[in-house]
C-alpha cells in the first residue's frame, strides 16, 4: 500500500508562483515513477508533468513547459511541484500518483498505469 497526500495550494494572482508537495508514505517510494495531474471544473483530468524511479527523467506537457518543474526527494519519500508564472487556467485540484510498474528511466502522464493517488489540492489562479 502507498499512501498520498497532497499539500500546498491555494489561491494565487495570476504570475504567481506556488510549490505543492506530495508526501509519500508505504512501498519505497524511489523505486516507481511520479506524476502531477489536474482537474478544473468540467473537465477531464489531464497529466501535467512526471518523473521516473531511476534517473529523474522528467516530462512535461506542453501547456506547463518552462514555468513548472517537477523534482522528487527520495530520502523525504516527498515529490514536488513549483508552479511559476500562474496563469488563470492553470485553477485545477492537483492530483500526485504513483506507478509502481514503470520501466526504470520512464514515465507516462496517462493516467492508466498509476496505482495509487492522492486525494488533490485546490490551486486557484485569480486574474
């Protein structure tokens, strides 16, 4: 069992910056691959950025590219999410998950293969 917990949202001016935490308790948690995803109101949940077990490769989605950046901690068991230069439509709850069965060096922002995730944090981005 892994559990998630999601920490550091909240409501933010537009071209504000905000850094949310997952923290990570259960299985090692260096061993699987990390993800952030997103949910605004009337939307499907999207991937926004993760990173694998091994070597911290990191991938992000076009639409967060060069204002976020996603980093892991495996002595805190804790991932990390800073968010720069907020816009409006980046006001979502933000999920952290965890793939227990990635390939060493790989991860995904399709949600299917992550197994456990967190209960999300409330991002607001005002204009």
């Amino acid at each position: 069992q892994v559990q998630l917990v999601e920490s550091g949202g909240g409501v933010v001016q537009a071209g504000g910056s905000l850094r949310l935490s997952c923290a990570a308790t259960g299985r090692s948690f260096s061993n699987y691959a990390m993800g952030w995803f997103r949910q605004a109101p009337g939307k499907e949940r999207e991937g926004v950025s993760c990173i694998s077990s091994s070597d911290g490769s990191t991938y992000y989605v076009d639409s967060v590219k060069g204002r976020f950046t996603i980093s892991r901690d495996n002595a805190k068991n804790t991932l990390y999410l800073q968010m720069n230069s907020l816009k409006p439509e980046d006001t979502a709850v933000y999920y952290c998950a965890a793939d227990l069965q990635s390939f060493k060096g790989f991860c995904t922002v399709a949600a299917g293969p992550y197994d456990y995730w967190g209960q999300g944090t409330q991002v607001t981005v005002s204009s």
